[in-house]
C-alpha cells in the first residue's frame, strides 16, 4: 500500500521563527514557547499580538516568537504590557516572565496589574530557582532545596516559605482567569496548551487579567538530566504547587 | 505497516531524550551522528512501528519533530 494517503497532524507552528533557541537540551521554555505560539496561530491572533520579554533565562524570547515583541526591565513587563494595552487596545499583549523576574522583583507589578484587571494575558514559569544567573535561590524555590544561595538547601526559618503565585493572584478581583499547569509530560502539557488557549480568549472579550502558570523544569541547575529533572517536578513542584484553575470567573466560564 | 511516520529536523535536535522517555512502541535512539552545534541527534530506529501518536513533538523543547498520520481507507 505504497500510495497510502497520509495527512499532516503536528508542525512547527508559524507564530515561531525558524531561529534555534539558545536553551539548554531538554530545557521546558521550548516547550511553552510552543504553546504560546500554537495558541496564537489557532486563534488567528499572530498579527495583531505584541509580546513582552522579561529578563531571565527567556530574554531572547523576541528572536523565537515571530510576533512583535519588547524587551522589559527586570519585572516591569506587566507595567509595559499595561502602557502597550491601554495605547493599542485592539491589540493582544502578553508577557512571558520567569519566577525570578514576576515573583520577586517583578512582585509589585504583578499584583497592581492583576488587581487592576490590566486586560493582558500573562505567561508565568516557575522552575523554582533563578536559572540564568546560575542557580541562586528564588522566592519559589521549595523547603530544602539546594542551589547555590542556599546550599544547605533552603531554610525557611531564615529565608521564608516558597510564594503560590496563582492561588495569590486569584483573590484579587481584577483576576479573570488564573490557572497553574505543568510540562512535565505529554498529558499535562496539552492541559496547559488548553489553559492558554482560555487566557487569550479571556483577553479577545476584554474579560480582565489572565495569567496561566507552568511549572517547569531547569535541569541545568537543579543538576539532573532532562528526563529526571521533569520527574522532579512530578515528585516535587507539584505536591507544593498543586495544578488547577485558581480563578475562573463567570463571565469566562460562559466563554 | 506504519500507521505514522515522523521527520526530526537534525540540526535542530539537542538531543536531550525526551521523546525517547515518551515514546510508546520505543522506537527513538541517539545516534552516532553529530550535528552542526555539536549534538548527537535523535534519530528513528524502526519507522514501521511508528504510530504518528506525536507524543514525541508534543513534548519535544525544540520542536524540530514533524508527524504525520495515515489515513484509514474507509474514511478516505
């Protein structure tokens, strides 16, 4: 049966640039950058979207997304997406921060823009551990965690609880849609494909702030290969950052 | 017979074995052959046992996987 018909079920998507990402192998910001970009070729948005780089690992995030994109200070892309969002509102604005850059010094900014409902989508990854300036410890870093600011691993007597950015973000009431996924393997990923593609919409009918969380994994600095370091978010980052939907409002059930 | 068959885009693979941890009839391997940024690519072993589940490119950071799928003759 050599003229068997076959039909095309997964390509790389068009809303990313054929450049090679500078990430480590088996590092998961290829795999979210993948969905973003599936997103928004599946919602028709790739010409109308601007996207907003942070400062971390995903810096270069502009040479890989083939939309228009800035690059913000450390933490201050929810504050640009706003300015960007409120001058082109018939744009769609996301930002795409690490948990270094959103849960630390980017912390206020979240918060206000969240509590404001800032109509922007926001794409957070928590890998637990600042991973492109070597493996410091990150306000989501977990209890006991070794890395190299805390290499005892961490004591929260001295260095405080890790921080659940999504079930924070939720009870603010600009909040439309918050939701925490992880990439840890085939199943979870195209959960979190789904939550994605439910923050855009939420953005589309000018609903109010969305964020999807993704839990992810940084093998390079938890010092594992890439296959155990997904294992680890499994056995680890999930237990503490349970995954779910965290805010769903009525408005975006009804969507 | 293939139900699938998949194309990896070598020079993009960095050869960190994820779709071989995924892969249900465990037809992915390493191979001998480095590319040009210095990686040993995936590369398929027996392309007839492939089921084009895409479970690979799903997970794949650097989606340099391409899967396609037969089609059934009676829904042609």
């Amino acid at each position: 049966m050599n003229n068997a018909e076959e039909k095309l079920v997964f390509e790389r998507p068009r809303s990313l640039t054929d450049a090679h990402t500078h990430y480590c192998p088996g590092c998961t910001h290829g795999i979210a950058h993948r969905l973003v970009a599936e997103a928004l070729d599946e919602l028709g948005l790739r010409e109308r979207t601007l996207g907003i780089a942070p400062v971390g690992c995903a810096v270069l995030a502009y040479y890989y997304f083939n939309v228009d994109m800035a690059e913000a200070a450390h933490g201050r892309a929810p504050a640009m997406a706003t300015g960007m969002k409120r001058a082109n509102p018939d744009k769609i604005l996301f930002t795409y921060q690490g948990d270094g850059d959103l849960a630390a010094i980017g912390a206020g900014e979240i918060v206000h823009a969240a509590g404001r409902g800032e109509n922007i989508t926001v794409i957070f990854i928590n890998n637990a551990i600042y991973g492109m300036t070597g493996g410091q410890m990150a306000p989501t870093t977990l209890e006991g965690q070794k890395t190299t600011s805390s290499p005892m691993g961490r004591d929260i007597s001295i260095a405080g609880h890790p921080l659940r950015m999504s079930e924070l973000l939720a009870t603010l009431d600009g909040a439309a849609y918050v939701a925490r996924g992880s990439l840890h393997d085939p199943k979870h990923i195209r959960r979190a494909k789904k939550a994605i593609l439910t923050a855009f919409k939420v953005q589309q009918a000018g609903l109010g702030f969305s964020m999807v969380e993704l839990l992810s994994a940084c093998g390079t600095n938890w010092k594992m290969d890439p296959v155990e370091a997904l294992g680890w978010i499994k056995d680890n980052m999930v237990p503490y950052f349970p995954l779910g939907d965290y805010k769903v409002t009525d408005a975006v059930k009804n969507l | 017979m293939a139900k699938g068959r998949i194309v990896i885009d070598e020079g993009r693979c960095k050869g960190c074995e994820l779709c071989i941890s995924v892969c249900p009839p465990e037809i992915l391997v390493v191979s001998s052959r480095l590319n040009e940024r210095g990686y040993l690519a995936v590369e398929v072993m027996d392309m007839d046992r492939c089921t084009g589940c895409s479970l690979c490119a799903v997970i794949c950071p650097d989606v340099c996987i391409t899967v396609y799928r037969q089609v059934p003759a009676r829904s042609r």
